[in-house]
C-alpha cells in the first residue's frame, strides 16, 4: 500500500497518484487507485470514468461488504478505481471506528498494489492512512511555502506516529519543540519517506530535496530521500481536459517519462539498490549491551549526502544521520570524496560509544 500525501493543497498529489498508479497497472501490476481525499474526491473525472456505480460511501454505509465490491474499472488494463464520495458529508469525516475498518479493508483489496491519493491538510483521518501505507510518498513544490508545508506534514506525522506508538500525547511533552521529536522510535521512522519534487527542473528537485531531507533528519529523526522530480509540462493540461492519463494521452510528454522513471524506482525493492549506492559499510556494534547494525551509505552525487542508520536486528531504525556533502564536517577536515562515508561511519561510531548520541533502547529491568 503506497499513500500519496504532502499537506498542501494543489501541489500535484492528485496528479501524481493517478499517474504513479496508472505507470504501474501498465506495468503489469493489479492496481487499484483510492480516492482517499474524503469529501474532494475528484480522480474519477482525472481518469474519464464516468460517475461511478459504487464508491467509498457504499462501503461506509454499509452497501456493500467489501472494498473489492465498491471498485469500478476503468480505461486502463489492471487499474480499478475506489471512488470517493464527494456527496456525502459524512464520507469527509468518517469516525475512527470506520477509519480503523477501512484501513483494515484496505490491506484485504484483492491487487498487488493499492494506491491511495490523500487530501490537503494533515487532519488525523489523512495522517493515519498516511502512516498505515508501506511506501509514504510526500509531494510538494519547489516553493518556499510548499517546503515549509512539507515539513509541517512530516512533522505532524511525526507527531501522530509517536503518540500512537507510546500511547502518549507527546504534544504536551515536547512544549512545542520539534527538537524532541528526533529522539523517540516509532513505525514512520523505520522507511524513507519518498519525496516527489513536482513542476520542479532535476537540479531544482535535489536541491529541495537535501533541504528537506536535512530538516526532516535533524528535527524529527525522520530519513527523507528523493524518489524523483517532475517537470512542469503544458501536455498535463491537455490530459486533465481529455480526462485521460498522460501515459494515454501524451505517452511521449517529458512528464510523463519523469512519473514513469519515479514509478520504476518505487516498485524496485525500499532499499536502495548498490548502483545507486556510491559507497557503503556495514558494522555490528554492541551499545548498552543491545547488538545494533551501524550502515553507512554514500548516495553518490546525484544526491550529495552520506547517511548512517542504526538498526536493531529486527530492522528498526533506532537512530539516522544525512551529512550533505557541503556540510562544515567534511569540508572543515577536507575529506576526499572517496573517504566520506568512512569518515562519517567513524564518527558516529564514537559518539556512540562516548554516548553523545543516546539510542532509543529500553532497558530491561
Ligand atoms: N507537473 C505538472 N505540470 C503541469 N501542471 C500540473 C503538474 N502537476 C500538477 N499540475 C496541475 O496542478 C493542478 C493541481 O494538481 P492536483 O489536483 O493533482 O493537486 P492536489 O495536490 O491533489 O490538490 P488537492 O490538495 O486540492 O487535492 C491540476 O490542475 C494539475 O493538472
Ligand atoms: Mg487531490
């Protein structure tokens, strides 16, 4: 389950479910596509289908007894679309035993892969489905204000995981800093968050990308990587007229080959494979008497940072640091770029033993 999300409104999230989704059913792959932007679901008139016979409100009200019943096909092979409701009101806002039973529902979806596009905002009902997804992909602009909403979103995620993982409000705790947040251990933290830059150029998209990233690792702890950027391209226009996707109407559409690109890279296995990765270590460690694994991985040029993690044996992160390449660490001690990742992996594993940096390990009594 892929969730599309990013807080602002208009960015693109819409546009970049519709075509992540429709990439991978042409693919091959058994998709369905879920308009999960209770109250302004609109993927229906992206697509060209007509109104749907079935959609999420038959399921909420208990029309039909599975997801797999209130699906529809549509124009492309092996996509179904889970319509919204824009009618129903009580759709926009469903309580949380019935987000709890469509998000149960959702894993039971006969497909390989089931995409859901999120509304604006980051209301409880939009960061749940966000955190229930296996791959959480983040869309934003270029745009100062679109960054910061990013963060916002990713905070409030943050925020959200936490609480559900310790069962504590950690608002109250954390008195408005977002510092604390980069501490504690929870599910959003154990995956990358996928960052789709949209209606950006390449160099655009990076640069975005390590910024937020940088932030996102900093204040929340969180590992922010770019899945890929999008052009701003006039054939989106001329698709959302025809009601067509892009791959449809515009196969040959530099957009499209940049959502095609994304979609390959998000249906390659989470971790990164090694001819992305420029370098890489890999270390057992024992730290307060827990056998952890410290990874260090230089991302290569493309995205100009090294990154460490820490992860339990189980595969939890419990601790993740992105050093951008211009970083006062590697160019104070003018580190060659093929001694970067050693560099980096040595002194985490310092700070690790000296205890500056403190893993979220619970003690045994
Ligand atoms: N790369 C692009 N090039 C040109 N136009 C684009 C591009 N991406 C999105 N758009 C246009 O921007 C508009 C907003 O996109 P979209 O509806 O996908 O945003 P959204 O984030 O889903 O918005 P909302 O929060 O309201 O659901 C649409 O008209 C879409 O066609
Ligand atoms: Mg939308």
């Amino acid at each position: 389950m892929w969730a599309v999300g990013g807080g602002k409104g208009g960015v693109g999230k819409s546009f970049v479910s519709v075509h992540l989704s429709t990439a991978c059913a042409l693919a091959g792959r058994r998709v369905v596509l879920v308009d999960a932007d209770l109250g302004g679901a609109n993927l229906d008139t992206l697509l060209g289908c007509p109104r749907p016979a079935h959609d999420l409100g038959d399921f909420f009200a208990k029309r039909v007894a599975t997801l797999d019943e209130a699906c529809v096909t549509t124009d492309v092979p092996n996509l179904r679309l889970l319509a919204g409701d824009g009618d129903t009101l009580g759709a926009a806002n469903p309580h949380h035993a019935q987000k709890l039973k469509l998000i149960r529902h959702l894993r039971r979806v006969e497909a390989d892969l089931v995409v859901l596009d999120l509304g604006a905002g980051a209301t409880f009902n939009v960061l749940d489905l966000f955190l229930a997804a296996d791959e959480r992909i983040c869309v934003t602009q270029p745009e100062p204000t679109a960054l910061q909403n990013a963060f916002a979103f990713l905070k409030a995620a943050t925020l959200r995981s936490l609480e559900k993982h310790t069962g504590t409000k950690i608002r109250q705790r954390v008195d408005g800093s977002v510092r604390a947040l980069s501490g504690g251990a929870s599910p959003l933290k154990e995956k990358p968050v996928r960052l789709v830059v949209n209606r950006a150029r390449p160099a655009e998209g990076r640069s975005v990308a390590n910024a937020l990233a940088d932030l996102a690792n900093r204040f929340l702890g969180l590992h922010v990587v770019l899945a890929g950027t999008v052009g701003d391209d006039l054939a989106v226009r001329g698709a959302v007229r025809q009601g067509r996707p892009l791959f449809l109407s515009h196969p040959a559409s530099p957009a499209a080959a940049d959502l095609r690109r994304i979609a390959t890279s998000l249906l390659e296995p989470c971790r990164r494979t090694p001819s992305q990765v420029a370098m890489g270590i890999n270390e057992s460690l024992v730290v307060d008497g827990l056998t952890v694994h410290l990874q260090t991985e230089d991302l290569g040029e493309g995205q100009g940072a090294v990154v460490s993690q820490v992860f339990r044996n189980d595969g939890a992160v419990l601790y993740s640091r992105r050093t951008p390449y211009s970083d006062a660490f590697f160019v104070k001690l003018s580190v060659s770029p093929q001694d970067r990742a050693r560099y980096h992996h040595a002194a985490i594993r310092r700070a690790l033993a000296t205890g500056r940096i403190q893993l979220p390990i619970r003690r045994t009594a």
